[in-house]
C-alpha cells in the first residue's frame, strides 16, 4: 500500500527489492536466490512466513544495519511469481519504496517518521521522542542519493538489505521479523539492488486512501480485508499496514 501524501513530493526517492528469495528463470522456473554469506532468505518469498508490522508501522532506512537513519520507507510489496514487479526484474521477494532523508526539506522525516528506535533492532520506537535526523545522518544521506544519481543507468546501484530477526534451518532463513532497511553499498544479497525510483520500474501503484477513508474504521477494514485476499498478505499485516497509512495522516 502506498503511504506517501499527494501534497508533498520527495526529493530523493528510492525504490528497489528488500529480499529476495528466488530468481525468475527464462523458462519460468525459480531458483533460489544464495546470499554472499550463503543463505536463502525463502521467508522472503512467502508473505506468511514474514513478519512486517514493525516495518509499515514504524520502520526506518538505516545506514548499513547500524542505528544511524538516513531515510524512511513509504511502500512496501509482496510480489510473488505472477506479480507485474516480478515480472518485470525476474525476482521474487518484497519490494520497497521510500526516500532519503534531505536536509533542505525536513518534510521528508517530519511527515513520516515516528520516532528515534531505542534498541539496535529497532522494534521498540520511543514516541515521545520524535526522530530529527543529525547533521551526519543527514550528510549520509546525502552521500547515497549521489551514489545512486551517480551510476544510475549502468546496471548497478546501491541496495537494500532486510534489518530484524531471522530463524534459519541450515542456510536457509524460514521465518524472519523485519524492522528497518539496511541502505548498503554493497548488500548481502547482490539481488537487492536500489535505484532512483524514475528507474526502479515498480509497474503499480495503489490510490492512496483519503483522510476520509482512513478515519473511518469500517473503510479501513475493508481495504484490510482486500488487501489480504488480493496480496496474500496475513489478516495482521495488512491491518498494520492500513493502520500505518493512518498514522501518517
């Protein structure tokens, strides 16, 4: 679900695969989808076996998994095999958008935003304390929109890497809680490429609900209800993720 307000446009918008657990072959077929480190995140290809309600609720986009924010998320997608997303890079996993923060908009963590993390795995956000990114956040953000800008076109970029818990079986991650987005120069998982968003090529896009819609509860069920029968998503991760979408009203 889209969560962005029509009435602000980001600066510094990225797109691009959070996980991903198998490669589209030209055939159809799936490969499974090996990490540097060996693993096969497959919890990232089942939307049930994933837990993203503190990533729509309140993540963040960290600086290479430490507690150091350079952006926020604003979209989050599972695509599974038939998706138009999938389709289109030939993987399967979960696709994210968002935007680095800019120092000359603080539009873009105060409309978003939800507070400061108070633990390294981000699970526990602290309210009270609203999040303003420091002068060395904001100048890493900087740093990755330019590395972005800078080999946009060539095939290649920066990434995504999915920050949380995981429970793995050998080398292979089965079920997963993800809290925020590691951006990283290199991922783990070379497939979890990110990009200036005019080139991710995400193919859909959801209407946002209005103010209207999101304050009345029926409404928000029934966007809940159709976003789990249509997406697959679990009946709590798609109720997290209307709820979000209110929040940030």
């Amino acid at each position: 679900m889209d969560l962005r307000k029509a009435s602000w446009t980001p600066t510094r918008p990225l797109g691009g695969w959070l996980a991903t657990s198998h490669e589209i072959m030209p055939d159809g077929s799936l490969a499974p989808v090996t990490d540097r480190a060996g693993q096969v995140f497959e919890a990232s290809g089942n939307a049930r076996a994933v837990d993203l309600q503190p990533y729509v609720g309140w993540g963040l986009w960290n600086d290479e998994h430490k507690p150091f924010f350079v952006g926020v998320p604003t979209f989050l997608e599972f695509c599974g095999p038939d998706h138009p997303i999938a389709q289109e890079h030939g993987k399967v996993g979960l696709w994210t958008e968002g935007h680095l923060f800019d120092g000359d908009d603080p539009a873009s963590w105060e409309r978003f935003a939800a507070g400061r993390p108070s633990n390294i795995w981000g699970n526990i956000p602290r309210p009270t304390e609203a999040l303003k990114p420091t002068e060395a956040e904001l100048t890493r953000a900087t740093t990755y929109w330019t590395l972005a800008k800078s080999i946009e076109g060539l095939g290649r970029g920066i990434g995504f890497s999915a920050h949380g818990r995981s429970v793995a079986w050998g080398d292979t991650i089965v079920r997963a809680c993800i809290t925020q987005a590691a951006v990283c120069r290199i991922p783990m998982n070379p497939h979890a490429t990110a990009q200036p968003l005019a080139l991710s090529k995400r193919l859909t896009l959801d209407t946002p609900l209005t103010k209207a819609e999101l304050a009345d509860p029926q409404r928000r069920a029934e966007v809940a209800r159709l976003l789990s029968e249509t997406r697959g998503y679990p009946p709590h991760i798609a109720a997290a993720i209307v709820a979000a979408g209110a929040a940030h009203v």
